[in-house]
C-alpha cells in the first residue's frame, strides 16, 4: 500500500528534463570530436517563496543562451515538486563561458540569486566533444559531490573571474 510518505517522496524525485541541445558549433565538423570543451553543471535549490522569480531569471537565462558565442550545448532539469534544479552548458573555450557569465541576462539573474537560492553547487571540467551528451546519472553525481557555494557572496567587479556574484568555478581539470 502506498502511504502518504512514500507518494511524497515519488512526487518529489518527479523531475521535467529538457533534452541536450547541440548547436550547430558542435554538430557542423568545424571542431574535432577530440575538441576538450569546457562543462559547467549547476546545481541549486529556490527558497521558499521564490518559486516564480527563480524560473523567470531562469527562462531569461536559457532565452539568452543560444545567442552566445561560443556555446555547444546546454539542457536543463527541475522538481515539479519540490526546489531543486540543474543546468549543464557546454562551451567551445573558457573565454566563452566567461563571456556568457557576464551576459546581462546571467548577471541579473545572479545578483537576484541571494534573495532566490541557496545550496547552489558548480563543478567544470574539461570533457571531448564526442562524449557529449553526458547523462543525467553522471551530471547528477559529479554536482552531489561538490561543494555548496553562497549565493550570499557579494559582486566583486575587480574580480578577474567570472563575475557571478558567487566565487569563480573551480580550475578545470588538465586533460
């Protein structure tokens, strides 16, 4: 028999996934399958009471994404029911991935980040080409592991690193 506990722990691990989107820089042979691009996974959970303005910085966010220059892919997850969502992006080259940081719509989104998240986790690392898409298992693992970042850190613009209102990812990884 399914108690109220159990259908509520279904109900929260029910997740819509938006499937990996390549563009066009990735699947038009100008770059090599060997090609090391950079991955950036996030990981985050709204407050209470953020649900509304959490998604419409995030729809602003994925609006803007595919205008960036530089971007191989990106896909998406959230609970329907619950706080918790995550993206992964791909990017040609780390001056791509700092370009699209520092976007107007990434830089908004961020400084609302202190009033609409918490918990929120970063991992990049370097991954070929042609072993993109990673799966959802792998995503999910890799981000579980990393360390909780605040969203509470203030904006440094002196900051040579990303300028995302929380500290720059970790260094990738040497291939």
């Amino acid at each position: 028999m399914l108690s109220l506990g159990n259908l509520a722990d279904i109900l929260t691990s029910c997740a819509y996934t938006a499937r990996y989107r390549p563009t066009s820089l990735a699947t038009d042979g100008s770059l090599p399958p060997d090609h090391l691009a950079i991955v950036t996974i996030s990981a985050t959970e709204h407050r209470q009471g953020q649900r509304r303005a959490f998604f419409e910085d995030t729809r602003k966010v994925l609006a803007d994404l595919p205008q960036q220059p530089g971007l191989l892919g990106h896909a998406f997850r959230f609970e329907f029911i619950g706080n918790k969502a995550w993206t992964i992006t791909a990017w040609r080259d780390m001056a791509s991935q700092d370009a699209f940081v520092r976007s107007p719509a990434h830089r908004t989104a961020v400084s609302r980040s202190a009033e609409t998240t918490r918990n929120t986790r970063f991992v990049t690392l370097r991954q070929p080409l042609s072993s993109l898409p990673l799966r959802w298992t792998e995503i999910l693992a890799l981000v579980s592991s990393a360390p909780v970042r605040s969203s509470r850190a203030p904006l440094n613009p002196a900051d040579s690193g990303p300028a995302t209102g929380t500290p720059a990812p970790p260094a990738c990884d040497p291939p």
